[in-house]
C-alpha cells in the first residue's frame, strides 16, 4: 500500500495540470511505484480467493473451467498477470489470454508469467479485446477493478460480450463503495474517491471523449453500462468482500 501510494502522487504537476486544463494522465506517467504497487495489493486476493471464492460462487462456470475440451479464459486489463496465473493454477486444463494495453504491464505479466512456470497455457498481449477476430472465441471472460478507469466502459463491455458469444460468462470485479453520495461517506468511501482524485479520474480522462466515471462507480452507474453493453442479465454474486463487488452479466 506505501508503494502504490507513492506511485499515485508520482505525477504531481501532471495531475495539477489536468485538473485546470481537464485533460487526463496517461497511466503509463505514474510509473512503475504505482503499476507495481497496484499488482502487490491485489495480488493475496487473486491468489487465494479468485477461483476459490469468487468463480466458485458461479457453480456451473466453475465446472466449464475444469471441463473438457479446454476452456478458453479472456483476461481484460490483466496488469501484471497475477489474476491470469492465478486462473492457470486453480484451472489446469484451461488457457488464458491476458489483454492489457500499456507495454511495461504487459512486460511484467509476461515475466511473472514464465516465473510462475504456467506459459504453455498463458499469453499475455498488448491487443485490443475489442479485436473481431477474437469475437466468439471463449467461455469466459472478467476484468478485475479496470472498469471504472476507462473512458468507454460502454465500448469495453460490449467487447467482452462478443467475446464469450450469446452463451458465456462476464465477470466484472469493481469497488464496493455504497449506492449514493454521503459528505460523512464510510473509510472504503474516503479511500476510493482519494485514488479517484489522483489517479483513476485522470486516467479515464486521456481518451476523448470519456464518461469520467472514476473510481466511485455505483451500482447504478455499472448497471447502466452493462444495460448499454447489450447485456440482458446483471447478477450481484453473493460474495463478501471488504473492498469488491462482483457482477456477473450475462448477454
């Protein structure tokens, strides 16, 4: 947590900047503290709850994983490649594919990658999952708290729809912060509109045009871009958690 803090305030004058001209900092800016830290705080989660707790609360996805032929995962903005290492180990029979689109996140996964000895079933690549080629070609798909920094989540998750075809699986894991705004607002609250501020916010901003959502992103807010996205079903897993909310959609 030290390390992700100081990766946020990294670019200081940058986000003073943006905040005057309202434009965005590109994530590449905040540098490799805030990229690092970022993978370091979610990486105990990913490992030890992902599969166990997280897509076993979706009983029939979870025996798809571990079926035959092969299930193929898509892994949207995997960062450093924890949660799709994480799938590899908890799914032997299964293949990943890890999408992220800054080079030095991509560089990592792939080390940590070949590191964790699961690269005959994991590729991690710097490619758009909105690629039609890519359409139809899984089983499953989730993107672990990336949503609410991207300027079309719209665009994102209808992507994703076309990935897992009309019978799949989308997972989307984001903050569990509460339904409406409170001047008095709980810590996960004070916290999440903290990185908002100094890092997801201006993320989202870099591309025009953006929907600015943040890192505050209600369950309002998601229900809408899931509804827009083409998505008939929008189902709460009964998964608790201190910081996360777990969606599952369902074209």
């Amino acid at each position: 947590m030290a390390q992700i803090l100081v990766g946020t305030v990294a670019p200081l004058n940058q986000l003073l900047a943006a905040f005057r001209s309202g434009d965005g900092v590109p994530y590449a800016d905040y540098g490799r503290d805030m990229h690092e830290g970022q993978a370091r705080v979610n990486r105990p989660a990913l490992t030890q709850l992902l599969a166990q707790d997280w897509i076993a609360a979706m009983p029939d996805v979870d025996a798809r994983l571990r079926a035959e032929p092969p299930a193929r995962i898509a892994d949207i903005g995997m960062g450093q490649g924890w949660s799709s290492i994480a799938l590899a180990r908890a799914y032997p029979k299964a293949r990943i594919d890890g999408f992220d689109l800054d080079e030095a996140s991509v560089t990592a996964a792939r080390e940590n990658v070949r590191e964790s000895g699961v690269e005959d079933r994991v590729t991690m690549d710097a490619r758009d999952a909105g690629d039609p080629d890519l359409a139809g070609q899984y089983d499953f798909a989730l993107a672990v708290e990336c949503v609410h920094d991207m300027a079309d989540p719209v665009a994102v998750l209808s992507a994703m729809r076309r990935l897992v075809g009309p019978g799949g699986t989308v997972l989307i894991v984001d903050e569990r912060v509460p339904d409406t705004f409170a001047p008095n607002g709980d810590d996960v609250e004070r916290m999440m509109y903290g990185f908002s501020v100094l890092h997801c916010l201006p993320v989202g901003m870099v591309d025009k045009p953006s929907v600015e959502t943040g890192t505050i992103m209600r369950r309002a807010t998601f229900r809408r871009y899931a509804e827009q996205a083409g998505f008939s079903r929008v189902d709460e897993l009964p998964v608790e958690h201190d910081t996360f909310r777990f969606y599952r959609l369902r074209g």
